[in-house]
C-alpha cells in the first residue's frame, strides 16, 4: 500500500516566500495603479550582464552547428577550472573537488542523500527554511541553535556534539557574517567531535568587512570538516538562469564523501545545461566580473540607503554591511506577521516577517536590498512615514 511521506506533517504549513508572494499579487489586483516595492523574496533586480548574455547566446547558436547532448553530470571541465582559476586554486583545491548543479537550494535540499539516516542535524536559528524542510522530510534528527538579539545573532557552537550542521554565512535570513575568530570555533568544535559543516555562502560577494572570510577555507583546518556551496544566482544574476557549485574536498575527515559524491552525481542528474556553463564562464571572464561587480555595488548602496535612514529614525537592525539582507527589529508589542502586514497595507512594501524563518526570527523583519537605488530612495521615504505613526 502506498503512503504520503508522514514527515510532511512536521513542517509549518506555508513556505513563507509563497504566502509572502500570493499577498503581494493580492495587493498588486487590489491597488493596480500604486507602486508596491518588492523587499520580500531575495530575488535579483537588474538585468543580465550583457556579456553572459551574449555567450549564452553564442553556446546555443554553437549548439546549432554542432551536436552538444549530455554533459559531464559534475559539470563541464572549463567552467571547474575557471572556478579553480578565480579562488580555489589559491585554497589548494583541483577541479575534481568542485560539483556543479542547478542551485544551492537543489545541494542544500538533496545532500541529505550522502549521510547515514541517523545523522543528528543542527541548524542556528532563524535559518533560510530549506535546510530545515529538507531536513525534516528526509526523517533526520533535526535540532534548532537559536541565535539571540544580545549575541548579535551569530551561532556559537553548542557544548555538545551533532553530525552536521548548516552555517549560512553571511546569514540569510539576519544579514550577520561570522569573522574569522567565529568561523575557528566552528572548524575547532567540528574537528573535536567529527561533525562535517555545510557552509551556504552564496552571499560571500557581498562580504567587504576585511575580518570576515570570503570562503570558509580561509580558515585553518576547514579542509577537513567544510562543505561549501556557493551559487551564481546572486553573484552574477543566474536566479532565472540556475547554476551552483558545492566545494566537496578530497581531506574531508570522511574522505568516502568526496567519491560518493561522484556517484551520486551519477544517477541523481545529468548535469546543468551548456550554454548556462558557458554564461557562468562569462561571468568569470575581465568583462563578466565587472559587470556583475556593479550590479552588487547597487545592492551595496541600496542597503546603505536603507541603513542611513534606519539610523535616522534610531530603529534597531543588523546586517546590511556584508550582506543584502537587513534584519530590522519591528516595534514593541507588535508580531513580526503584523508589522509586515501593516508595512504592506498601510506603506506597500513586501516584507518577510521573521516568523517565517523559524521561532527565533519573531520580533524582527527581513528587508531584501536586491533592488534599485531609486526603489530604496522611495522605500526609505515610506519607512520614515511608518516609523512616525
Ligand atoms: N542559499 C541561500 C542562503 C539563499 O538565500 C538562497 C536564495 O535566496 C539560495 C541558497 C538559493 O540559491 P540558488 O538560487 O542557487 O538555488
């Protein structure tokens, strides 16, 4: 007889991003001729750099004149290269060591598949939910780390030992990026108890703080205990475009993990498309970087926009610096559910309430600065009428 997964009932009923994006559509009927700004999902603003645009181009009139099928299910050897060529050569990595695929929340979700069923998770709290859902679905132990207001939100390692643990950094939903003295005492605490890190860094291009590491393997010893997924969907502008890459060393502490993850490359896909390599190829290239470079200083100064104005009315929030996210403390006696409802009805601005994020997100709202200077110009001026009312 068949059964539904039972593990389904676990998770909180709405993704918050769709809940988020049904009340945006919603308003967007009711108040057809108003301009409601979009800082919920953390999704891209500009257009594509011109140059990966023309070099996907150019791969599927290529494709045209020749027959290009399947590719390499770990992803093409120029773009593994290209990778190695730009930063991980430097961190003593080879090509083998890099996986390509569709996207971190694909790795994130799907990896489960390479640990032991009994494997004892532990995610810091509040969390990008993918790593709890696909925890939880798959039947893991799964314990929440919460991370408080008075420690500025960064994950301390517990005093006891788990099997795997999901570190966003920079953090995705508080904006917050651990240094280099924090990320040690994870790679400390990991090596102490053989736990292995899945380090989500897909925001590393928007770190600028010089105590921050822009890759876990940075720091000494995370060669040992660091899985590191990185994506081209806010780097370079591929959310529509998909492509990701997890860094999976050959000195892992379980070395097996980086054959297995050959294998299971091998059923689970049959790679990213061609001409979406070569557009990430592109974005590595002198001309690819510079134009990606200017779309995340847009995001850079939309996100100081927002802070300057922040600071202005005295509100308290984190993050914003190294990251595209502000975690913006909602006022006294009000659920973040509300105060993001009331900055959508009464100021049209989408927001994600903290809430959605897991139980230690309430209290707060997440601002995404993926937008234009002009969007966080108008939204400040909304922000300020909130405040004052
Ligand atoms: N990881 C984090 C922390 C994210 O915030 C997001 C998207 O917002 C993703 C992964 C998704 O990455 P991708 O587009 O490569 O699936």
């Amino acid at each position: 007889m068949a059964r539904s997964n039972p593990h389904f009932g676990k998770l909180p009923k709405n993704y918050i991003f769709s809940l988020m994006g049904e009340k945006q559509a919603q308003m967007r009927a009711n108040r057809p001729n108003e301009e409601i700004l979009n800082l919920g999902v953390g999704d891209i603003s500009l257009p594509l750099a011109p140059s990966i645009a023309l070099a996907i181009g150019d791969a599927a009139l290529e494709m045209s004149r020749m027959v290009r099928g399947y590719g390499p299910e770990v992803g093409y050897l120029f773009l593994r290269e290209a990778l190695i060529g730009a930063e991980y050569g430097q961190l003593g990595f080879s090509p083998e060591e890099i996986f390509l695929s569709d996207g971190t929340n694909t790795d994130a979700a799907t990896l489960h598949e390479l640990f032991d069923e009994k494997t004892k998770i532990l995610i810091p709290s509040p969390t990008y939910p993918v790593y709890f859902d696909s925890s939880v679905v798959v039947g893991k132990e799964v314990h929440l780390l919460p991370t408080r207001q008075e420690e500025g939100f960064i994950p301390r390692p517990p005093k006891e030992g788990y099997d795997l643990v999901f570190l966003c950094n920079p953090s995705n939903p508080t904006g917050i990026a651990m240094g280099f003295t924090h990320l040690e005492e994870w790679v400390t605490w990991a090596k102490k108890h053989k736990a292995i890190l899945i380090v989500d860094n897909v925001y590393s291009c928007f770190i600028s703080s010089p105590n921050v590491p822009r890759s876990i393997y940075e720091i000494s010893g995370a060669r040992e205990v660091a899985i590191e997924m990185r994506s081209f969907s806010k780097q370079a502008g591929f959310t529509g475009l998909r492509c990701a890459y997890m860094v999976v060393p050959k000195s892992l502490h379980l070395p097996e993990l980086h054959s297995l993850c050959h294998r299971w490359k091998s059923f689970k896909t049959n790679g990213v498309s061609y001409p979406i390599q070569k557009g990430a190829l592109a974005s590595l290239s002198g001309e690819g970087k510079r134009e990606t470079s200017l779309q995340i200083e847009t995001y850079k100064r939309s996100a100081a926009i927002l802070r300057s104005s922040l600071d202005e009315q005295g509100e308290t929030y984190y993050g914003g610096t190294d990251s595209p996210y502000i975690w913006w403390k909602v006022p006294a006696g009000v659920s973040s559910q509300q105060w993001s409802d009331t900055l959508l009805n009464e100021s049209l601005i989408v927001t994600i309430p903290g809430s959605g994020f897991g139980p230690s997100g309430e209290g707060f709202v997440r601002l995404s600065c993926f937008i234009s200077n002009r969007i966080a110009e108008i939204a400040s001026e909304r922000i300020e009428t909130a405040c004052a009312l």
